[in-house]
C-alpha cells in the first residue's frame, strides 16, 4: 500500500494571560494511500465529527484537524493501523493515570480509548474511492458519508448521522437523528438503524423485499411503500412486509418519528 503523511501547524493563539485562557492550538495530519476495491476505510474518532465523500482518484486522502484549548493537540496521535480487512485510523489519546489498559487503535469494535480530561476535538475529513467500504465510528460528533459507492456505516453516541451510498447503509446513534439513503437492498440477516433521542429516515430502492419493525415511543410512523401486516399495527409500531419479505430491517428510536421513503 503506498502511502503519504505530512503533518504542519495550522494555529496557535497565545500572548497575553486573557489570549491564553481562550486560545487554540490546532494541528493537521494528512493521510493517503491505496485500498483495494472490496477493502474498507474505518475512521475512529471520540471527540469531533467524521465526514466522507468520493475520492477523484484511486487512494483514500484524509486529513484530521486536532484542536484544543487546556490540552495539546500534538499529545493525541493519528495512527494508522494496515491489516488485511483494509486501513483503520483512530485519533489515539494519551491514555491518563489509572487508566484500566492503554489506548490502542484496533480494526472494528476492538481497541480501548480513555480521553479523561483532555479536551481536544479531531474533525475528520476523508475521500473514498470507488468500490471501498467506508466505516465511521465517533463519540461525540456528527457522520456524514454521502455520494459513496459501496457498503458504508456510521456509528456514534452524541451526534446525528448521515449514510448515502448506492451499496448497503447501516448507522446507529443515540442523541441525533438517522438519515440513511441505499441503492441496494440484498443485506443477509438483519439490518439495523437505531437511535434513542432522533428521527429516522430511510430511503430504500423500489425493489426491496424486507420484513419491517418499526417501533417509536414518541413520535410517528410513515411508509411510502405499501406493507402488508403481519403482525402489531398502530401510529408508533408497525410490523409488516414491504414486497415479498425475507430480508429482516428494524427501525428503532424512542423520541421521534420513522420515515420510510421509496427511491429508485
């Protein structure tokens, strides 16, 4: 895999104790390098958002922009880890006294990150070429991949998401809304957009086949597809069939409304 860094200094604001109390310090960190086709691009954020988009080219181009303002950016790493699923990047904290085990960026759901009194925020930008899954996971902070062209996911805790990709679109979060737009429609087993304080919508292509569960506690349910009940029916859960069924989608929030809309 070839690949590129660079890192620069973008801004430091300090001179008197008034600047110092509300200055800035931001740094850069730029990536790029080749993924196969079928691989996947995971960016692993905990504080700050994660927005990606098409790549013009063959390679995934990201860069993260570290700021804080009691702590020092240029203490929290950028790692990138290679391994045969594709490249994961985390934003990897010192890891603070006391601390159970060390920070470590790992592929997936595995790695331990503790940002215990550190204050800085990396915002994520990256560029994904075609035929590349794209995986984002962050804390607190928004994702938004849009215009992607194979399977994509998005994860977080405090912000909104947002997947668009003519592949497959999972995310989940718990304070935000879910906007989630897929140009295809064969996942195996089920799949899953959850929230808790959030609306969610979903736009699936006209031929899908799915058996729905949708369930809200405040708020409503809306389906541009016919579907046909198979089972509880009411304005905050429905279980039914859109088409012939097979293929399982759940929709879940507690504080908002489901949308499911038709597309192509």
């Amino acid at each position: 895999m070839r690949r590129s860094f660079s890192l620069g200094i973008l801004a430091l604001a300090a001179a008197t104790a008034t600047a110092l109390a509300t200055s800035t310090w931001a740094e850069e960190f730029r990536w790029s390098g080749a993924v196969a086709p079928g691989k996947a691009v995971e960016v692993k954020g905990i504080n700050g958002g994660i927005e990606a988009s098409p790549a013009s080219g063959g390679e995934v181009e990201l860069i993260a922009r570290k700021s804080g303002r009691r702590s020092d950016p240029s203490q929290v790493e950028i790692k990138v880890v290679e391994h045969g699923g594709g490249v994961t990047i985390c934003a990897v904290y010192p890891t603070p006294a006391g601390a159970a085990g060390p920070n470590e960026c790992l592929p997936g759901s595995g790695g331990h990150m503790n940002t215990r009194d550190n204050d800085v925020k990396v915002e994520f930008t990256v560029r994904v070429p075609e035929g590349v899954r794209f995986v984002g996971r962050t804390v607190n902070g928004g994702v938004t991949a849009e215009g992607l062209s194979a399977d994509a996911e998005a994860y977080s805790v405090n912000g909104g998401v947002t997947v668009a990709s003519s592949g497959l679109a999972r995310a989940q979060t718990v304070n935000g809304s879910i906007t989630a737009t897929m140009g295809r429609a064969d996942w195996t087993g089920s799949l899953d957009l959850k929230t808790v304080n959030g609306s969610i919508t979903v736009e699936l292509p006209s031929s899908v086949s799915a058996r729905v569960e949708a369930k809200t506690v405040n708020g409503g349910i809306e389906s541009d597809f016919p579907l046909t009940v198979t089972g509880r029916f009411g304005p905050r859960r429905v279980s039914g069939t859109i088409g012939g069924g097979g293929r399982d989608l759940r929709l879940e929030t507690v504080n908002g409304g489901i949308h499911i809309r038709q597309g192509r």
